[in-house]
C-alpha cells in the first residue's frame, strides 16, 4: 500500500501529466516547468506544499519514495490505469473503511509471496468466471472489515471444516 506522502507524490506526478499518453505523437515533451506554469494557483500551492513535506523527511524516507516513482515509470500504462483506479477507489471509503483496509493489506503482507499470488490469481480467475458475483464479493469483503479478528478468525474455521467436510 502507498503511504500517505508516496500517494501524494503520486498524485503531483499524474496531476503533471507525465505519461506519455497526455503528450501527442510528435510534439515534444513539455518540461516539468512548463507544465507547472499552467496549473492553477491552488495546485501549485498544493504542490509546493507537498515539496516541503518532501524535503522535510529523512534521506532513508525520500530514497523510499524516489524508488516507489521510479517503480510506477517504469509500470506499463495499462497497470498504472489499474492503480489510479484503486487509489480513487480508496478515497472514495470512508475513514473506517480505509482503515480496514490497511489492516487487511497488513495481514496480506504477512504471508508468503507465493500464498499471496496464489490468493490473487485464484479471486481473479473466480470474478473472470463469475462476474456477476463481484458486487456480492465487495459485500463479503464489507462485512469481512467489519469483522473483529476473533469473528474472522471464527470465520476461517468454519470455512476450513466445510472444506474438509467437502
């Protein structure tokens, strides 16, 4: 998950228009300045103001986040559209909601790579099959936030005996 000054940094860097999509074929890339220069009054300030808070971090913390940008160029455009749309997905959530998610996001982290990938692929290729059951999984995750560990915990033994009653 992004952190709050990476998310920023994120957003100034598509509030910009650095990918190459906003630019035609043959005209030359406008500079960060130029591009600057057009913004509104607010968002320049909104930009300064993530600059200060910027500077203000450790160096360990700013090589953090220069990583965390050099990873998103590197992105192909289709991945990047898929991360503008969870990032404005996530805003869209209230305080509560978000932070659920954080915690979810910080139990996902907890597990291997590979039970990670395994999980991911299987929920895609569930929705792939089955798209009309993505509204009833965003219900389930709901409820699944709302949960207190001991529920989720509960929860995950009673699915583990289906299973094994299967």
């Amino acid at each position: 998950m992004l952190g709050r000054m990476t998310a920023g940094l994120l957003a100034v860097t598509l509030g910009l228009g650095l990918g190459a999509h906003a630019r035609a074929a043959n005209a030359p890339a406008p500079t960060a300045a130029e591009r600057f220069e057009k913004l509104p009054p607010e968002q320049k300030e909104a930009l300064r103001a993530k600059l200060r808070e910027f500077k203000a971090m450790s160096p360990d913390e700013q090589a953090r986040v220069r990583g965390n940008l050099q990873r998103w160029r590197q992105l192909p455009p289709e991945e990047r559209e898929r991360l503008r749309t969870n990032l404005r997905d996530f805003q869209k959530l209230s305080p509560q909601e978000r932070q659920a998610v954080r915690e979810q996001v910080r139990e996902l982290r907890g597990l291997t790579p590979e039970r990670r990938a395994e999980l991911r692929e299987r929920v895609r290729a569930y929705l792939k099959e089955h798209p009309e059951r993505r509204e009833q999984m965003q219900e389930n995750m709901r409820r699944w936030r709302q949960m207190s560990k001991e529920q989720r915990q509960e929860a995950r033994e009673r699915l583990r005996e289906r299973r094994r009653d299967k």
